[in-house]
C-alpha cells in the first residue's frame, strides 16, 4: 500500500493534467456537439427536402459507422484535406493566435493537431445522436401550439425559441444526459490518435510498472474518476429534471 501511495503521489500531476483534458475537451466536444445538433434535428422535420435529404444523409451516416473509423478519418483524411486544399494546419492557426494574444509560450511541445481533430471527430459523430434527440423532444410538443403561433404571426425562429424548445427541453434532458456522460467515456478513444488523455496516461504509466498490485491501482484510479464525473453529472441532470418538473407543476 505504502509504494501504492507513493506512486500516485509522484504521478498526480500527470493524472490531474490528463483529467483536465479529458474534462475540458469532452466539454468542448459537448457544445460542439449542440451547435451542430439543434440545427440538424429542424432541418430533419423541415418542409424543404433538400435540408431534409443532408440532414438525414449526415446522421445515418454517422449513425452506420464506428466512432474509432471516424476519428481516423476525421485526422487522417480531413487533415491532410484541409491542408492541402486550403493549406490549413491546426497548430500553425493556434500558434498564431496565442502570439496575437501574446501566449504564445503556452502552446504545447507536441502540437494540437490530435486533440484539435479528437474533439471535432467525437463532436461530429455526437451532433447525429443528439439531433434525434433534440427532434423527438421536438415532435412531441403539441402541433396545436405550433399551429396558434403560426397563426398569431410568430416567425419560425421565435416559435423555436419560444414554444418549442422550453417544452421540449423538459423531455429531452434525460436522454442528453445519457449522451454526455456516454460522450464523457468515448473521449478514451482518443488514445488512438495519440492524446494524452485519462486512459492514455494511465496505460502509459502502468505499462512502466512491472508490479502487477499497482498496475490494478493505477487502473482503479482510473475508474474512480471516470466514476466521479459521469455520476456528477448524473447527479446534477437528477436536480435540473427535478426542477423541470416542479416549474411544470406550479404552471399546472
């Protein structure tokens, strides 16, 4: 136990950093994936057929594919497509705007390219799961109120925003929680592409210990903290729908 102690101890800063960007790039991803999804899940019940036929095109295509297939294609393939169409390298782009904003020396020895097209990778395939989310959340608000709003003059953005999605939120957030926390623990994939996050750094550590005890500490480490994130955010999901509901039943 002693020589358990003290190799967490002397490897804490390499398992705080690799939480932190487990945490701050699954966060990242998770309103990347957002940005993408709300847009997507309206064009899929949109009149218009051609928004209709990309939306429906992009989601079951990341819907048939696996997640560690996209995120080679998205470092291997967009990459060097961006960079030889458009000569678009990611860490020139962020070296150049940490220098703009004079932070130039917190630009990492190993790049950003991986963790740039990681979380890209991971929020592209989120924004397909989270669109049918957020449009069967949108399909189960009464067409009666749609309907009266269209009728008392309101556009199609002041519908959305202000009869839509407040209603459908309140169906919605227990299945975009499950999307989170499960977003939460495919950012492991990362590994592949050579990121430096939780589970990489904690195989890279165990693997240069030969005592098979701490190699299971280490690995059990790792599960706890995977465990205090995703049930946080559980926990807190379990609050805001508890809020949901008390605000629904005062209204009633």
């Amino acid at each position: 136990m002693d020589i358990f102690l003290r190799t967490i101890v002397a490897n804490a800063p390499l398992l705080v950093n690799a939480t932190l960007v487990t945490l701050i790039g699954s966060l990242v991803s998770i309103v990347l994936a957002m940005i993408l999804a709300v847009p997507t899940a309206f064009a899929r019940i949109a009149k218009n057929p051609l928004l209709r036929s990309v939306s429906t095109f992009y989601v079951e295509t990341v819907r048939g594919t696996p997640l560690l297939l996209q995120l080679f294609a998205w470092f291997y393939g967009a990459r060097l497509l961006l960079l030889y169409l458009f000569n678009f390298n990611a860490d020139t782009a962020v070296y150049h705007l940490l220098t703009t904003l004079n932070s130039n020396s917190l630009f990492p020895s190993q790049g950003v390219s991986n963790i740039f097209f990681a979380v890209i990778g991971l929020s592209f395939n989120y924004g397909a799961y989270l669109s049918e989310v957020i449009r069967a959340g949108i399909e189960a608000v009464d067409r009666g109120q749609t309907e009266a709003a269209e009728v008392l003059g309101l556009s199609r953005l002041q519908i959305a925003r202000y009869i839509t999605l407040p209603q459908a939120l309140r169906i919605m957030a227990p299945p975009l929680t499950n999307n989170f926390i499960t977003l939460i623990q495919d950012s492991s994939f990362w590994n592949v592409l050579g990121v430096y996050e939780l589970a990489l750094t904690t195989l890279t550590l165990s693997q240069a210990i030969s005592n098979s005890v701490i190699r299971w500490g280490l690995y059990s480490m790792e599960l706890a903290i995977y465990f205090v994130i995703c049930y946080s955010l559980s926990f807190a999901s379990q609050r805001i729908e508890s809020r949901l509901a008390r605000g629904v039943a005062g209204a009633n």
